[in-house]
C-alpha cells in the first residue's frame, strides 16, 4: 500500500508520511510474525517492514 502511495501520489513528504502510518500499514505484519512463532516487538515489526 505505501508503496503504491508513493509511485501514483507523489507525498510531498514521504519519510513524514511513514512515520505517521506505519503502525497502521503494518499492523497485519505484527499478526503474521505471530502466527509464525515469534512474539515481535514494536520495534522488531519496524525494522522488519523496511
């Protein structure tokens, strides 16, 4: 989804733009890394996602 705000919207700020969301845009990921075995931190679900 970010990515494809960021090919077809052009943000003007886009680091700012990820910032605000990522939580949100990676909350499925926090769910999958769980079903996977793992107990992820906010931190690990972070640097995962990039």
């Amino acid at each position: 989804l970010f990515t494809t705000l960021l090919l077809f919207c052009e943000p003007t700020r886009p680091a700012n733009l990820w910032m605000e969301f990522w939580h949100h845009i990676c909350d499925d990921l926090s769910r999958w890394l769980q079903t996977m075995g793992h107990n992820p931190t906010e931190e690990d679900v972070y640097n995962y996602s990039l």
